[in-house]
C-alpha cells in the first residue's frame, strides 16, 4: 500500500513538473493577418495555433493551411513586424 502511494505521488509531481516545462507562447503582435492581411476579427473569431513557441493568429482557418507551406517565412516576418 505504501508502495502505491509512493508511485502515485511520483507520478503527480511528475507530471507538474512536465507541465511546469510547458513556456508560453510568445504573443502574437500583430493586428492582421500574417498570410493574407486581412484585420483580425473581420471574418469572425481568428483562429489560432503556436508555431515553434509563436502564437500565430490568422483570419480564417483556410488561411493555416498557407501558412503551414512555408512556416519559416511567416514567422520571420511575424518577428520583423514585431520589432517595429
């Protein structure tokens, strides 16, 4: 019984520590669209995704699938933007 209790513990501060490991996203920066440029909200809700530790906000879903062709362009330009 001792036993059991010793491995549920292990695996509780485990998984906190884990979760603990988790960094959040950096923000996105941006008031449009990084694909198309399109002003964020003027097609309903963004969506959004985190990309290599970028939250990444586009103004449609359709929009994700562009974006996931060539990722590394984007995020230099989300990067470049965000300077300014």
């Amino acid at each position: 019984m001792k036993t059991i209790f010793s491995l549920i513990a292990a695996l509780t501060l485990s998984a906190i520590v884990c979760h603990a490991d988790e960094a959040k996203p950096k923000p996105y920066p941006l008031a449009v669209c990084i694909v198309s440029g399109e002003k964020l909200g003027t097609m309903g809700k963004p969506a959004v995704i985190v990309k290599d530790g970028q939250e990444v906000q586009f103004c449609c879903k359709s929009c994700i699938k562009d974006f996931e062709k060539e990722p590394e362009k984007f995020l230099k330009e989300i990067a470049a933007k965000s300077k300014k």
